[in-house]
C-alpha cells in the first residue's frame, strides 16, 4: 500500500465549507453550519452519504488546482472522448456594505477537448444520513425535500437527464448551482459567471492586502486562505477542522470531531492573522473571545459551538461505517467536558494586542480593567490543579507544564494590559500569580536530562513543552534553551523531520502517528536558539507532506509520510504560518511589497 493521501480540495466562503474529490465528488458538505448535518458525506460512508459528481462514462484521469491566490477549485478530467473542467466554489464578495455569502455551491462545467460523454448526480441526504430526500422535479431545477430547508438545484442542463441519471454528451458550458433555503431566482449562466468573477477578485484583493514574506511565499498563502474560510464569519469562531471522524491512524478509535472552537488554539490563531496583518477576521476572534469571557464564571470550557453553545454531547453514529471502514464516527466531542488550564492564559494573551499594537483603538474599550481582572481570577483558580492538558487526556490528570506556561504567559499579558490602562492593583497580581506559575514549571525540569518533562512528577518528554522557548519563558540564547530542544529532538524527532507530540502510553495506547503543528513548532523553536539554516531545512522537509493542493492534514505516518487526522487542520496551517513567519523574521527580508507599494 502506498502512501495515503486526501484527494479533496476545500472551497467556502466562511458560512460554510466543502470538500470537493478529484473525481468531482462532494465528498464533504454540512448545510447550514460548518457542525450542522452533511448533505454529503461519502467521506463517511460511500452508500449512506450521497453524491454531487460529475462523472464521465468511462475510464478518465484527473488533476484539480486553485485558481491562482483564491479558493475556488478546479478539477480538470480526461477522458479517451475528451476533456471537461469543472470549476466550484461557494460566493464571497461585497455587496450593500456588506459580504455577500450564501450557502450556495456553484459548479461551472465547461468542455476544454473532444466530446466527454459525463452524468450529473445530485443525492443530497441528511440527518448524517439517516434522512433520504425526495426528489421533486421543476421546471428548470430539481428540489429536494425533507431536510426542513428548501434546497435546490439550479442548472441550465437537461433536467430529464439529471432526474432519469443519464450521460449526456458536454457540447456547451453548464452551470450547475445548489442552494440551501433562498433558491437562485435570476438567470443561471449569467448569476454563475458574476458570481465567479467577483470571487476572484475578492480573494485575490485579500491575499494582495496580507503581509507575507518570501520565505516559502505559495505554501503560506494557500494556509492564508484555507485558515479564512475556517472563520464562521457570522460569530468570529475559528474552527480547528471541517470535519470529523477522519482517523489519526487506521484502527485508532482516536476520530475525534473537530467543527469546534478550541480556545486553546487562540495564541496560535492570532499570532498567524496578527502576522499576515489581517485585522477584520482578528477583531472578530476577539469578540467571540471576548463575550465567552463575559458569560463565563470562574472555569471554561475548552471548547465551544462556532454560537458559543456549551452543551457538545458526544454521540456514536453507528449507522456510518467511517473513513475507509474506521469508525467509529463522532458527533460531538466529549472534551467540553475536560479541565484544560492552559486556556485562561490564551485568553488573555489574545486580548494583549488591542493594548500594544496601535492600529486598534483600544481607548475606546471601556471593559479592559473588568476583563483582565476575571482573567486572572480565573487562573488564580486553576493555577494549583491538575488537568487534562493540551491533548485531552481522558483518563488521567497531571500538573502539565504547558498548562502553567500558559498561565505565567497570560500573567505577563494582563501585566503589560494593566500597565497601559495603568491599574497598578492587577500589576501587582498579575506579577504574583506568574511567579506561583512559575515555580509549578521548575518542578517539571530535571536537572540531570536539562529538559522539562510534561508535567511535575512525570519522566515523560512532550513537544509542547518547545513552547517554552517560543513564549520566551526559557530565553532563546541561553544554554538551557539549546540542551532543552536538544533533549526533545533526541526522543520525539524523526529521521525525516516529523515530531512526536509524546512518546508514552495514553488512554487510547501508544500514538503511532506524529503531530505535524510539533514539527512547526520544532521549527519555530530552532529559529528562536539561532539554528537558522536547521529551521530552514526542516520546514523544507515538511513540505512535500501537504497534498497536491498545499493542504496538510493533522497527522503524519513516519513510515511512509500518509496523512491522517481531520483534514486539513487549521492547526497545521496555522503553524506553518507562524514558522514561516518566525524564519522571515530572523532572515530580515521584507515582509511585503503590495501593489500599492510599487505604483
């Protein structure tokens, strides 16, 4: 078996995602909300999910590529009658002072060679696949009814033959247009070709106002864009994954459903907007953030529905067989549950750049004292107890390193807050409360191995203790930096660059695939000790784990470079962002020469 790879490209338009097969398969579309029901899910279960393809009749190649710098997707077939293109994606642009975004899907099917002989399916199902649809046929579009929404299929081909499943020879360009709710009531060819037009120009106007370097320019680009449409634009929640269940290795039972907000994501999210200098989706993230804070008492939860919504039971789909028959298929995620302490601090850190970086007004925030002090009560709270860590352990609990270095780096952050909004009482306990976190983390190095284990008492090494480095908590040009990362690289690097998050055993047994965000971090981390031409090599080395779209997955196989894991995971993408980043950094190229500049 050689090596396993997603054959899906992701298109949205930050009300909702899809995953588009190269054989022309929605493989993955949840209708109206990124955790909503799929309306195709094959990439769950071929027979129960349905199917939206554009298939020819016989045997047929395939190569799918992004129109340059956007997310609209195209899937190229070639067949011995001829070659068509199909182009998809999901409307975004400004419209009435407003972003036009609709949930609807729009796929342009043109004849590029020849006379390819192709059928349009169209079986949208729901409730996970529980719910068939009825198909009722009309004039010039087909509805499907029974998901308690009116979902149509606009299209200037032959009805009879889409209804009927029929092939039918592609002499002339077809549109074929899906809606959720609001049916398209305008012409179809001329609404597809609009609706293209200013898509394109939309993203390619975002990706030219972001502020990326050179170093590895294509690759954080396409994680520029494939992190904007994990926003669900309506609330500012960023989710970790489109999707669920997709295993982290075959047989693992560790499928996990990842349509959620972590907040333990949030230093790492912001860090990649704030560096790409886009300050729209980053003020949004702070206001989901920020009413999280408000509604809560004295314990968050680590993660929330993209509306903020607590309750994330988590259910068993046992009527799915999964991902290549690995089930079991998850909804929900019994996580919200957990202790994670490490997320008082992220919350806090995300608050610091609208009192340091001055392009936000941060004068006008009359809730900063408020905010800062229920932030630090809360880690007051916690500071002293054992969690569940960064991966969720289900059945142990531990004094975790990374638990308290994110405290004593959210006390740092409400230091410096209270400092602009001079309030010397929240200096004075925010300067304590980082001293108690810190004594918590000297309990977890072992002077004999100069390396921080995870968590007090533990022997075990972790890779997310590499955040001491970056976060600035050990410095970067100490000695104790260097043996530090030298420890980890010893136990949990690979011969090819990859990072093991651990090494020991867990609730589930012992991981057989790396964590490809801990090779970022890896990266990040040889920069920060001066290693340059390291960190240059590794992030090189990472590269060709991506698919052939610039899309990584959560997981990496060691042994033959598979992917696994949800896909693609914003994580990856977001920690490819902030490794590049770091690396232009310490290069001193310029970080950006706009169109504007050079006019």
């Amino acid at each position: 078996m050689g090596r396993h790879v997603y054959e899906t490209g992701l298109i949205g338009n930050c009300s909702f995602l899809a995953h588009i097969h190269k054989n022309t398969d929605v493989k993955w579309l949840c209708w109206p909300r990124f955790d909503s029901s799929f309306v195709f899910g094959s990439m769950l279960d071929e027979n129960k999910g349905g199917e939206f393809s554009i298939k020819p009749s016989g045997e047929f190649t395939s190569k799918q590529y992004y129109q340059e710098n956007t997310n609209i997707l195209c899937t190229e077939i070639t067949t011995e009658t001829g070659k068509y293109r199909v182009t998809d994606f999901a409307p975004r642009f400004q419209q009435y002072d407003r972003y036009f975004k609709p949930l609807m899907l729009v796929r342009k099917i043109e004849p590029l060679e020849g006379n390819p002989h192709i059928k349009i399916v169209c079986k949208p199902v729901y409730n996970y696949g529980l719910t068939e649809l009825e198909t009722v046929r009309g004039s010039n579009h087909v509805n499907f009814h029974g998901c308690g929404e009116n979902l149509r299929l606009t299209t200037n081909a032959t009805i009879s033959y889409i209804v009927e499943n029929q092939y039918f020879i592609l002499k002339e360009t077809k549109y074929a247009i899906l809606t959720y709710g609001e049916p398209l009531e305008a012409g179809t060819e001329v609404t597809a070709e609009r609706f293209l037009q200013e898509t394109n120009a939309y993203w390619r106007t975002w990706v030219k106002r972001s502020s990326i370097g050179d170093f590895n320019q294509e690759f954080v680009i396409r994680s520029a864009l494939a992190l904007k449409i994990h926003q669900y634009e309506d609330t500012g929640a960023i989710i970790a994954a489109s999707t669920t269940s997709l295993p982290e290795f075959p047989g693992s039972g560790r499928n996990w459903d990842y349509r959620y907000c972590w907040l333990r994501d949030t230093y790492y999210v912001i860090s990649a907007l704030h560096h790409i200098g886009h300050f729209e989706e980053t003020e949004k993230y702070f206001d989901y953030i920020t009413d999280i804070s408000f509604e809560e008492g004295l314990r968050y939860q680590p993660l929330y529905s993209i509306s903020r919504q607590k309750d994330l039971t988590e259910k068993i789909a046992d009527h799915l067989e999964g991902y290549l028959g690995n089930g079991p298929v998850r909804i929900g995620n019994q996580a919200y549950e957990h202790i994670q302490n490490d997320i008082y601090g992220q919350a806090l850190i995300s608050l610091l750049p609208l009192y340091t970086d001055h392009r936000f007004v941060f004068s006008e925030r009359k809730d900063s004292a408020h905010l800062v002090e229920m932030a630090l009560k809360r880690i007051e709270h916690t500071i002293d107890e054992k969690d569940a860590g960064i991966w969720e352990f289900r059945n142990s609990a531990y004094m975790h390193c990374y638990s308290n270095l994110f405290q004593w780096a959210g006390c740092s952050a409400a230091l410096k807050i209270a400092r602009s909004i001079n309030n010397k009482e929240l200096e004075e306990k925010a300067r304590g409360l980082m001293e108690r976190a810190a004594e918590h983390i000297e309990a977890c190095y072992d002077p004999v191995r100069k390396v921080y284990t995870h968590a007090v008492g533990s022997p075990y090494l972790d890779a997310s203790t590499l955040q001491l480095i970056m976060m600035n908590y050990i410095d970067p040009n100490s000695q104790k930096a260097r043996d530090h990362l030298t420890a980890l690289e010893a136990e949990l690097k690979t011969p090819n660059g990859l990072f093991y998050r651990y090494v020991h055993t867990d609730d589930f047994g012992k991981p057989e695939t790396t964590f490809l965000i801990c090779a970022f971090w890896y990266v990040e981390a040889l920069a920060c000790v001066g290693r340059l031409d390291d960190a240059i090599r590794e992030f090189e080395k990472l590269m060709p784990y991506a698919n052939d779209l610039k899309l990584f997955s959560e997981d990496v196989d060691e042994t033959d470079g598979s992917m696994w894991g949800n896909f693609p995971q914003a994580y990856s993408h977001v920690g490819l962002m902030n490794a590049a980043y770091r690396i232009s950094n310490k290069l001193n190229k310029p970080l950006y020469l706009s169109s504007e500049t050079i006019k």
